[in-house]
C-alpha cells in the first residue's frame, strides 16, 4: 500500500514539472509576461484537476 502511494506521489511530481515546464517554455515563447509564476499555477492545477 505505502508503495503504491509513493508512486502515485511520484508520479504527480513529474507530472507537475513536466506541465509546468512545458507551459513556461510556451508562455516565454509567446512573450507572455509572469511566465514563471503563470507555469506555477498551471503545474499546481494539475494536482486539483485530475
């Protein structure tokens, strides 16, 4: 059980830097200003939204 939700963690975790950093990559792309913070906020929604 403990190991199961270890790589459910673990996997959010990923999720979240991949996410973030893909949208970060974009938001500078596109010259959007606050990219970083912006990235943030996209990375954590992934946690609340699936």
């Amino acid at each position: 059980m403990d190991e199961q939700i270890a790589n459910y963690i673990r996997g959010k975790v990923v999720e979240i830097i991949i996410v973030g950093s893909a949208a970060y990559l974009i938001f500078i792309l596109i010259g959007i200003n606050y990219a970083l913070a912006l990235s943030v906020l996209v990375g954590s929604q992934s946690l609340f939204l699936t």
